[in-house]
C-alpha cells in the first residue's frame, strides 16, 4: 500500500536538491537562474523533495537548453497518469541568456552544470546552473588543499 503523503510533508518555498560536487569538480564562471517546464506530478514529486541533480548537465537543442539527467522520481498517488523519471526537461530563460548559454558552451571543454534546485517565493520551480570548465586533478589538489588550510585556521583563531 502506499502511504499517503501529508500537507505538512510538502515543500512550498526553499531548497530541494543541490549539487555540492559541482564547485569540486567545475570552475564556475557564471551563474543562472532558469525556471523549468515541468508536468503535474513532476512539481507534487518535487514538492515531497524526490530529486536528484548530481549528474545534470544542460544540453543546446534547436536554439534552446534543456536539462539532461535530472532525476525527479514518480509520485506515489499518481492515479493513472505518470511521467518520465530521466525526460529531457526545458529550461526557461530569456533569449539573452540562450545566447550567452549558447557562446560559452562551443568554447572547449565548458559545460553547463546544475547546481540547485529549489522552489522560490512565488512557489515557482528554479533550477540554477552554472556555465563551468571541468578542473584537472591539480586543481581538485589545491582546492582541498584550500579547504584543509581554511579549517586550520578557523581552529587556531
């Protein structure tokens, strides 16, 4: 049987998903804030937290982006309609941003990364990526070095 979800279980605004391996592994350069075009039980299956956006990456299709690989699981009351669990989902930007989404993805080695997920204000569904090149391991090296150097010092003072 399935269990019943509870209003008090649901996200109205606030943080859902986040990628915490995206500054690790990526030198961000610039940030943006898209919305999502999603189906019904998408957002409900959102609502209850049931995301995943580790491995999302976004992808240039017909002069539009989409998200790849984001995983937003099947809501458990769905009745008879369903969706996709791994669909290509649309991202929601203004033509300026397409463009300049766009330009820095044909540079080499540069990738569109999603970095949270989350509901905002209004209760609308936001998605922010990340336009990055992927680090080398030196850099990943010096990064941790940083971060250990960091808690030393927050400890000594």
């Amino acid at each position: 049987m399935v269990k019943k979800a509870k209003k008090s279980d649901f996200i109205s605004t606030g943080l859902v998903a986040q990628n915490r391996r995206a500054f690790f592994d990526y030198n961000i350069e610039e940030k943006f804030v898209a919305g999502i075009a999603l189906t019904g039980t998408e957002v409900k299956s959102l609502r209850l937290g049931h995301a995943q956006i580790n491995d999302a990456f976004g992808v240039e299709k017909e002069g539009e982006i989409y998200i790849s690989n984001l995983f937003i699981a099947e809501y458990a009351s769905k009745g008879y309609e369903s969706h996709n669990q791994m669909r290509l989902k649309k991202l929601l930007l203004t033509k300026k941003e397409i463009i300049k989404i766009i330009n820095g993805l044909n540079k080499k080695g540069a990738t569109l990364v999603a970095i949270r997920l989350f509901f905002d204000d209004n209760g609308l569904a936001k998605l922010e990526v990340g336009l990055g090149v992927g680090k080398k391991l030196y850099d990943k090296r010096e990064t941790i070095k940083q971060r250990d150097w960091q808690r030393e010092k927050a400890r000594l003072t």
